[in-house]
C-alpha cells in the first residue's frame, strides 16, 4: 500500500510540473485534465505527507529515548512517542479508506421514484412521508428538488412520485436510501388501536448525462394531454402534460408537475434517458432484472431495509442492524446519521475485499 501511495506522490508533484509548463498554460483542454486528475488524487497526497511526517516525528523521538538520560526529558519523549503512534493508526485507517476505489456517479444528480408497497391508504400516506422527509433532508444539504410526476389517491396518499434531487453529491448520500421501507404503526382510521405494517419502495438512479444516451427522435412516440390533480384552472384548460413512449424498449415516462408543455418534456426526456442508462448497465453487468428492480424487490415487508416504528420511537436500519431513536427527527430530514452509518459499512465491506 505505501509503494502504491509513493507513486501517486510522484504522479501528484508531476502533475503539478506539468501545469507549471508554459506550454501547457495555454492548452485550456490539457489543463483541465491535469486539473481534474490532481483534485482527485490530492486529498489522499495530503494524507499520505502527513503520515510520512508522523513516521518522521516518531523516529526524533525514539531517538531521543536511546540517548537522553534525563528522566523528565525521557518520559516527555515516552509520551510523545505513544501521541504519535495514535495520530499514525489514525492517519492509516483514513489512507485505507481514501484508496478505495470511488463510485464514479457520487457527484450526480439523481431521480428518485417512491411508490406505495404493501399495507394499502396507509402505504401510500407513508410514501408521502419519505418524500417530505427527503426533501427536507435535501434542504438541509442545500440540493434542489424537482418534482417530475406524482400520482395521488383520492385521500391524499401518493401511489406514486418521482423526483429529482440536483446537488453535487445527490448519489452519494442517496444511494443507501434505495430499497423496501417498513411503517409500524397505529393509523388513523384504525378504531382499534391495533399497530399495521406498511411499506413502500424506495428506487435512486444517478442522473444520465446527453453525452451518455442518444435517443433517436424517431424512436419516441410523444403524447400530450391534460393535466390531473391540483394546480388551479391551468391545468384543466391547457394541455401541458406530456407522456414520453420509447418505442423498442416500451419505457414510459409521464411528467405533469410542470405549468409548462416544454418543461415538462425536458422533465420526462431526462427521466427516460436516466432509465435507459440504467438498464444498459445493468446488460453490461450481465445482470437478470434492471437494477431498479433489485433495489426494491416486489414491495413485501419481508424485504425490508428499514423499518420506522412510531410507537417505539425507533428506527431500525436491518443492513447494518442499527437501532436509532428520536423518530420524529428523522422524519424532519435528520439522515445523516443513519446514512453515515450505513456508508461506514459498506465502506468497511470494501476495504475488506480489497486487503483479501
């Protein structure tokens, strides 16, 4: 691992040379490359200097030891040298991590799809819920919402919303929320008092970028319509609705958020592009049933990831066997918690493989 971390000092102080070169000042295209190549490397550089520092500090103070015969100076030398031994585990343990490989998407933006599962008027008002707790979350994160489509029962439950979260580093934080949510609790339509578990399913696809996915115009079939649901006389009167058909794969995206026909096809062709990026990966991956489908499974409680019990204020992440408390919190967009615990692991998981 230190032979590995040396040459990427080395590449790091090339680099720089590089871009110090007058002819390379005036290669705006060249210049960015290096650019980027050094902002992806530096973070671990920095560390690594920092932990050849240590090692250099430790071996003045062991130094000390074997020549110093003052016993105070001896013992400040003894204490110093155990200091440094923690600070160089510490600084270890991060190098560990940092070469990790990096999920090229982190700094996407991502759409996400939440749907009422299992448990009925219930499922579809805690579907609402995650919404409202992840668009709150996404404000604390300073990130955009956008929604794309949603669709509501007569009640007020959505059956159905998908969303776009825009904020570099969306699917970084976003990807551990893919999967099936559990709801434990009394609804209000329950007379009894009696406890229903309920679930909806949670689907987080990184944002496909144009330079990614050509569709051919003649490929699509387009269809415009009326608007449904709230959104004042607008919406029943003009036709700005519009529903995306790719003909050779039979996707169908529908978007009509939007007071505007064009923004709301700009909506539902970034979906529809996002789809299909999504199922040539997973071809490629050689996998059975498009990752979306793999992160929330058929909506049965059985396939939880995560379960929200409001009578004992808790919440349990099944993936890491976690237990938090404080609900209501959580609920107000209080993630990070849960998300950095989640991501420690899978990150643990991954050094794992990699020292294998």
């Amino acid at each position: 691992m230190l032979d590995r971390l040396a040459q990427l000092e080395k590449r790091f102080n090339d680099i720089e040379l590089e871009m110090a070169n007058p002819d390379i000042v005036s290669n705006v295209k060249r210049l960015q490359e290096l650019a980027q190549e050094r902002s992806g490397i530096q973070d671990v550089v920095t560390l690594y200097r920092q932990y050849k520092s240590t090692e250099k500090q430790m071996e003045e103070a062991r130094a000390m030891l074997d020549t110093e015969t003052d016993e105070e100076m001896r013992g400040m030398a003894k204490q110093e040298l155990m200091s440094l031994q923690t600070n160089l585990e510490s600084l270890l343990a991060s190098l560990k991590t940092a070469l990790l490989p990096r999920d090229p998407n982190d700094d996407r933006d991502v759409i996400v799809e939440i749907r009422a599962g299992a448990g009925g008027d219930e499922a579809g008002l805690f579907a609402g819920e995650l919404f409202r707790m992840y668009s709150r979350y996404a404000l604390t994160r300073g990130w955009n919402i956008e929604v794309i489509d949603r669709n509501e029962s007569a009640i007020g439950s959505i059956k159905e919303i998908i969303f776009e979260v825009k904020g570099k580093g969306a699917f970084s934080r976003f990807k551990y929320e893919r999967g099936v949510h559990r709801v434990q609790r009394v609804p209000s339509t329950e007379s009894g008092g009696r406890i229903h578990t309920s679930t909806a399913t949670v689907a987080v696809l990184p944002e496909a970028k144009d330079v990614e996915v050509d569709v051919n115009p003649g490929d699509l079939r387009i269809d415009i319509f009326h608007s449904g649901g709230a959104g004042g006389q607008n919406v029943n009167k003009v036709s700005t609705a519009v529903r995306l058909t790719h003909l050779p794969t039979g996707l169908v995206v529908v978007c009509q958020d939007e007071r505007s026909q064009l923004r709301n096809r700009q909506k539902a062709m970034a979906v529809l592009k996002t789809r299909l990026l999504d199922a040539e990966r997973t071809r490629q991956e050689g996998e059975i049933s498009a990752e979306r489908r793999g992160q929330v499974g058929t909506g049965e409680r059985s396939e939880k990831i995560r379960t929200y019990n409001f009578p004992q204020d808790r919440v349990t992440d099944h993936r890491i066997g976690i237990t938090m408390h404080n609900l209501p919190k959580i609920m107000e967009g209080g993630l990070d918690d849960l998300i950095d615990a989640v991501a420690a692991s899978e990150q643990a998981k991954a050094l794992e493989s990699e020292l294998v």
